[in-house]
C-alpha cells in the first residue's frame, strides 16, 4: 500500500523532494511519526513476519505520469455503488447503518474530489472472498463493497449494515473487532491510503493487533468511529461519523503493509 503518496501530495513538497527543471517539485515517498502510522513489522500481527520487507526502501520520485492520470471522476461511479443495502434485488441482513465524514488535509481543510472506497464482511463477519471460508453464512444480498467522492466540503457519505466480527487464527481464539476497511485516492490510482473504521465500545480492542500496533493511544482512539445519533434515521438506520486527516497532528493512521484481514 502506498501510503504516503496521498499525504504528501495532498500537503506540498517537502525537504528532499527532488526538482525537476522549471522548478517542478516532485513529491515521494515520506514515512513520518512512527508512533501513528503502524510498522511494517509488526510481530504480533502474524502476517507482517511474511510480507514485510527485509531491505531498506528505496525511495521513488512521483513523475508527471504518476500524478496526473488516470482521472477519477464521479463519472466512474454507478448510482448505487455509495449504498450497499441496495446493489442486489433484495435486502441484506444485519443492522442498517449510515457512515458518513470528512476528508481533511493537515490544517483542517476539507479534501474534495476524493476518490473513496470501502470494503467489508457482512453481518456474520464474513466476507464475499474465496479466501474466506469459515462457517457463517454468506448474504446474496450484500456484496460488502462500495465507492463515494468527496463533495466541495470534503464530505462522503456511505450506507450499509453493521459488521460482523470474525476469527482469523493468527493467535490463540483470536477475533477481529467489527471494522470497516477504507480506501482513498489522489490525483491517480499510485495516490493511495488504506486504514480500517472501528466501532465504539468494541470488547474485542484489547486483544487485536493490528488495532494495536498504532503506538499512540491518541492515535489510536482516531480509527474509531463516533456514534452520531444526528445522522440516524428513524426506524431505519444507525448514524457514525468518521473523518479521515491525511498529516498533522491529529492525522489518521494509516497502513504501510498489505493488509487483507
């Protein structure tokens, strides 16, 4: 995952940018405040001893074709691709939600005419994957993926059901917290971060590594979502808000390996 395509673009060049003539800046990869942003390596986290690199980084430049195609625009988007409760014929199972939030850079302003993606299991915790095969039911009415861009103000806006939690045996009765993965663009599909939405009060924290690695508290407390009874909608749906910051201080954690669980 490139995670820091999105935060340094989104925020200017930096020192050691490299220049191209005519001045252009050209920026590359930057990994800043380690105790927010999770390791590569992180032992408890089985599967980071299999995919994390062994070698230094070696860092590449973003030139012009990297940050300038291919365009996503909102006509890339399907009408029903920002609500998963009604991409099939009938209604999936599980607890209605709406998710809702906003893209900010790292001094609060909103990020427009971002691309975000948001990919989860169904109500028994179990995604639509051929990879995932323990016993709970699969729902032919929830595929668990969906798309939105962010308005003028930053803001998107997804509705579906609340996740289930689900084992994933990397240590001993091991589960996953109920999460929600997220995607987000840039300018270009090379202009990516990917983190996780958690829910309040979710008893499953303590023992969840990959909540865990982030080393903050604070930090961490910023991949979980606030219930927002304002955006409920009577006898319909539950409300959470959840906004992203791509730098700064209160910026949220984001991913620096493959994470597919």
């Amino acid at each position: 995952m490139t995670t820091d395509h999105l935060r340094s673009t989104g925020s200017g060049s930096g020192p050691g940018d490299p220049v191209r003539p005519g001045g252009l800046v050209l920026p590359r990869y930057r990994h800043d405040d380690p105790d927010t942003h999770p390791p590569m390596l992180h032992p408890d986290y089985g599967s980071t001893n299999l995919r994390a690199p062994r070698q230094p980084l070696a860092l590449l430049p973003h030139r012009l074709t990297e940050i300038t195609g291919p365009l996503l625009g909102t006509g890339r988007l399907g009408e029903l691709d920002h609500d998963l409760t009604r991409q099939h014929d009938g209604e999936p199972l599980g607890q209605r939600i709406i998710v809702h939030g906003r893209v900010l850079d790292g001094n609060g302003r909103p990020v427009p005419d971002t691309l975000v993606e948001i990919w989860q299991p169904n109500a028994a915790g179990r995604y639509r994957h051929a990879g995932d095969n323990w016993p709970a039911p699969l729902d032919p009415n929830f595929t668990g993926v969906g798309r939105a861009m962010t308005d003028g103000d930053g803001h998107y806006r997804f509705v579906t059901v609340q996740p289930g939690a689900y084992p994933w045996r990397n240590h001993p009765n091991a589960w996953r917290p109920a999460h929600i993965h997220f995607s987000l663009f840039g300018r270009a599909f090379t202009q990516r971060l990917v983190t996780q939405m958690y829910f309040p009060g979710d008893p499953l924290f303590f023992q969840d590594p990959i909540f865990n690695s982030v080393r903050d508290p604070l930090a961490r407390e910023r991949l979980v979502s606030r219930y927002d009874h304002a955006v409920t909608e009577p006898e319909w749906a539950l409300g959470f808000e959840f906004d992203i910051v791509l730098r700064g201080r209160e910026a949220t954690p984001f991913e620096d390996g493959d994470d597919d669980d």
